[in-house]
C-alpha cells in the first residue's frame, strides 16, 4: 500500500475575503461578479484600501481545495505548489501542515504568494481579482518523485497548462513519473480556454490519462464539436478510459471501470458557486479509492458540492466527513 492516496498538482492561492458595503464595493469600480487576473502591484494596491480591517484568508487553488476535502473525508495526501516567503506563504504552509497535507518545502524565496481577493457584497455575490504570483513559476524542477512514486493518484490542474514556459514541463515530467511508478493519472480541465488555447500539450497529457474531470462547456470543448454534457459524454468514449461530467443542477455523468451511470443534484439555493467541481472531484477521488461504486461516490461527492454552493467560500470547514457518511448509509 502507498503512503498518499492523491498527490495534487496545481497552483497555490491565499483566498483573501474582504467583505464591503455597496458603497464601498461602487468606490471600486468593479464589474459585480467578474473574476480577473491583475499584477502584484495592482493586488497590493487593493489590498491597502482595506488596511483597517482584518480580512478571512482561506488556503486555495482549484485542485488545492479538492485535496483538502480528500483529506477532510480522512484521505492521506500530498500537493506539490509553489508559495513565497511571505505572511501568504507562511499561513498556506501552516495550514496544509495542520490538514495533515504533505507538501514538502513549497517556498519560493523573495517571492510573493499567489492570492485571489474575494470582494464580497451584502448580495452575498463574489467579485475576485487574482494574482497568480510565485504559483504560476511552478516548474519541471519542483516536481517531487517521491511523492509521486508513493501516491495511488497524481490529479493535475488544468490551469497549469496556461503557463507553456513553466507549468507544462510540470506536468509532462509529473506524469512520466507517474507512469513510471504505476500511478494512475487524473487531470481537471479547470476552463475551456485551457482546452481552446493549450490543446496541443492538453491532448499530450489526455492520452496518458486515466480520469478526467470537465464540466459541461469543458467537456464540449474537448470531444469538439459536442452540444451538450451528454453528447460530449458518449463521443469521448474511447478517449479517456474514465470520465466525469459534471453539468450544475443536471447532475454527473459517470464512467469508470465497467460502470457508466447519470447522477443527479441535490436541489437547493445556492449561496456562492465556487468550488463545487473541486469538491466534487476530491470527494469522487476519495470514493475510487476506499473501493466506493462510482454512482455511490458520484452521489456522494454530489452532495457534498452541494452543501459547498450553498455557504460562502470554495470549502467546507465542518462537517465534510459527516455529509459523506450520511450518504453513504442512505445509499444501502
């Protein structure tokens, strides 16, 4: 048996969460619910207009937060990112070490940690400016074997497709790696732009991959062409050997090992949307790997997706193991 069941592979990002009145969010001059990318002079800048208040920090990243539910749900697992030497770095650090997460000496110094700025308005709706920083230099020469050699699963971010420079040399040697010890390889999609911009290096690393996780527009823009979750579903057949499709309110759709199956969502009024495919694909992740049936785990780690959009933040911070548990015995 390995030590880790998942080893992460992704960017690393202080979620910052700033909460304003209306007044001050229209001093701002932002586009209510926008998601931009902005420099570290310019995450500063914002920064320093909220001086007087202190603000929640939350450790985050797409496959980041999907790592942390794994490890909430009593997973054991590692994450290879990058963070500066900064207070950022230093809280992410703590924090991994307090979930029991291995992430070896992921400090970068001189550098800056990665964080995204969570404006956050009485509407309950989250407009962010993230600055990806050190966490976008990770490279080739980050890449831990260790902890890959010892991981049933290596689960790639997409993001890290977008920067060609570092993050692709990343990858292609995480997953060599991986083949290389008979670690099974699972990547996000993380946007379609990845698929759309990136697709040379994407579709390298697809035919070396085990899993893939993509929602409805992602999935469309892999199987190209395809109008819909289920239509992109049925033509990547024979692409992948596994798949999840995830599509919002309409549920999951599942392939794995000889099962295929349709999972649908748990209703509800959703607060805040982020980081419910992260959760879904770590609580789907953590199912695979206790022995779950997929529709049992895609039922499971639906309901946790839910419970996530319907508070404010991309994670739980109680009650993950419980919520699994409950299913769990619903579903016999």
């Amino acid at each position: 048996m390995k030590e880790f069941q998942v080893c992460g592979l992704g960017n690393a990002i202080v979620d910052i969460f700033v909460e304003v009145s209306d007044e001050e969010f229209q001093k701002l001059g932002f586009e209510r619910g926008t998601m931009r990318l902005v420099d570290l002079n310019e995450q500063n800048v914002l920064l320093n207009r909220f001086h007087d208040r202190e603000p929640r920090l939350v450790s985050g990243g797409s496959v980041a937060n999907s790592i942390i539910a794994f490890s909430q749900l009593r997973g054991q697992a590692a994450f290879i990112g990058c963070v500066g030497d900064d207070r950022y770095g230093l809280f992410y650090t703590n924090e991994f070490e307090d979930l029991k997460i291995d992430i070896g000496n992921p400090v970068i110094v001189g550098q800056s940690t990665g964080t995204c700025v969570c404006v956050i308005t009485p509407d309950a709706e989250r407009t962010m400016r993230t600055c990806l920083a050190v966490s976008s230099h990770l490279a080739e020469r980050h890449v831990d074997e260790a902890r890959i050699k010892n991981s049933e699963w290596l689960f790639i971010e997409g993001y890290v497709f977008a920067n060609p420079e570092t993050g692709q040399g990343a990858i292609k040697k995480a997953i060599a790696l991986a083949k290389n010890h008979g670690t099974k390889v699972a990547i996000t999609c993380s946007e379609a732009f990845i698929v759309e911009v990136f697709g040379g290096p994407f579709r390298e690393a697809l035919a070396h991959t085990d899993l893939l996780f993509c929602n409805e527009t992602e999935a469309c823009a892999v199987a190209g062409g395809a109008k819909s979750a289920e239509d992109a579903f049925a033509k990547l057949k024979g692409v992948v050997p596994s798949l999840v499709v995830t599509a919002g309110p309409r549920g999951a759709w599942i392939r794995h090992a000889s099962a295929e199956c349709h999972v649908p969502a748990f209703a509800c009024e959703p607060k805040d949307l982020t980081g419910a495919g992260d959760m879904f694909a770590g609580a789907f992740l953590y199912g695979l790997t206790r022995g779950v049936a997929p529709q049992q785990a895609g039922r499971a780690a639906c309901f946790l997706a839910m419970k996530v959009i319907t508070q404010i933040g991309a994670r739980l911070h109680h009650g993950t193991r419980q919520f699994w548990e409950e299913m769990l015995l619903a579903d016999k």
